[in-house]
C-alpha cells in the first residue's frame, strides 16, 4: 500500500524498540527526575522533533549519504558527545536555584522563567536526538526493510512510516515522563535531595557522552 510492506510488522517492532531503553529515555528519565515532569514532557517533544528531522532526510536521501560518509559520521559523533558531556557537567555543577533556596517564592520563580525554560529543554532534546549518528544509522538501515523495492510512492512511505514512528514515540516516552517526574514531586521540598538527584542525573549524561564519543559504526 502506497509503498509500504509489513507495516504490521512495523507498528510491531516500533513499539518494542520504545519500550527498551535507550540513549532517549535515559536522557528523558534523567530530565524528568532531575526538574520534574514538564520538563521531561518538553525533553521528549524535542526528542520526538529530533525524530522528525531524522525521517525527512531518510525520505530525501540524506540520511543515506551521511551514514556513507565517515567524515561526517565522526563529526556528528563527537559534537553529539561534547554537547551530552556538556550539559552533564552544566547539572553536576549547577548552583541552588531559586526555587530550592525559597520555597515560598517557588512558584513565582518557575512561571517567570518557565518560556525560557521550557524553550531550552525542547532545544536541548532536539539537539540530543538530531546529534547522535546512532539514529541516523538506525533510520538508514531499519526504515528502508518496511518500503516496496521499486515502488514509485517511497518518499511517500518513509514520510508515512516516519509519522507513524514519531507519534508513537511520543506517546510512550511522554508516559515515561509523567512516571519518572514523580519522584521529583517526592524529593521537591527537599533541596539536597534534589542536588544529589542532578548530580547524578549529569554524571548519567557525561557516561552517555563519553559512550557516544567511543561508539563505533
């Protein structure tokens, strides 16, 4: 239909590939954990907007010829792991915020910088997701099994079965989201525990730096 074959398959492998943690989730749990759940909500539709990049180039082309390319591959590869390792090290040291040093004034403070937060959470999802040659490997080599050989319709399917990748990303890593914030609403009145917590959640993002920055293809 329309160039696509075993799209059952499809919806299938998708749904398994969601619920086995990943680069994504990690970096999802971590967002979610460390500044609560809209935070976590903004990281996973900055990832999923990550993912729709992704199944453009792959219906155009491009993914294709970046993944041919060494060059590129390593480029993307580091900058990907320089900026993860980044913003791992920007939570270990981060200072008390407003929020932690007056609870009283908690709300105040978030919905004066919750745009400009919720802003650089979607960008930083984005740039985590659209930065890891691993999906571009991924998309190259998983989305093409799923499109008729010969079919004059493929830019077509790869758009379809790209949409249908991203809105079921969403939904599930938007569900893990809303869990893994709860334990930031335990921990909210607690203002070591929440240290403790971003610091772990940086070293977790500095290992998933330094893992993409070894990776090979």
């Amino acid at each position: 239909m329309f160039g696509i074959t075993h799209f059952e398959f499809f919806i299938v492998a998708v749904f398994l590939l969601n619920v086995t943690p990943g680069p994504d989730t990690a970096y999802i749990v971590g967002r979610s954990v460390a500044q609560g759940r809209g935070a976590g909500m903004m990281s996973a539709l900055g990832i999923s907007a990550g993912c729709c990049v992704h199944s453009l180039a792959c219906a155009f082309g491009l993914t294709a010829l970046l993944a041919a390319s060494t060059t590129a591959f390593s480029v993307i590869k580091f900058v990907g792991a320089i900026y993860l390792m980044y913003l791992g090290v920007r939570l270990i040291f981060a200072k008390p915020s407003a929020d932690d040093a007056n609870t009283a004034t908690a709300g105040e403070a978030r919905a004066a910088g919750a745009p400009k937060s919720l802003r650089q959470l979607f960008l930083q999802g984005f740039w985590t997701n659209v930065l890891n040659p691993k999906v571009v490997l991924f998309f190259v080599s998983f989305f093409p099994q799923f499109v008729t050989t010969g079919s004059d319709h493929k830019t077509f399917a790869f758009l379809t079965l790209g949409a249908v990748f991203v809105l079921m990303s969403m939904i599930w890593n938007s569900f893990v989201a809303w869990i893994a914030g709860s334990v930031t609403q335990r921990f909210s009145g607690k203002p070591s525990m929440k240290k403790w917590l971003d610091r772990g959640v940086g070293s977790a993002f500095v290992g998933l730096g330094i893992k993409l920055a070894t990776a090979s293809r």
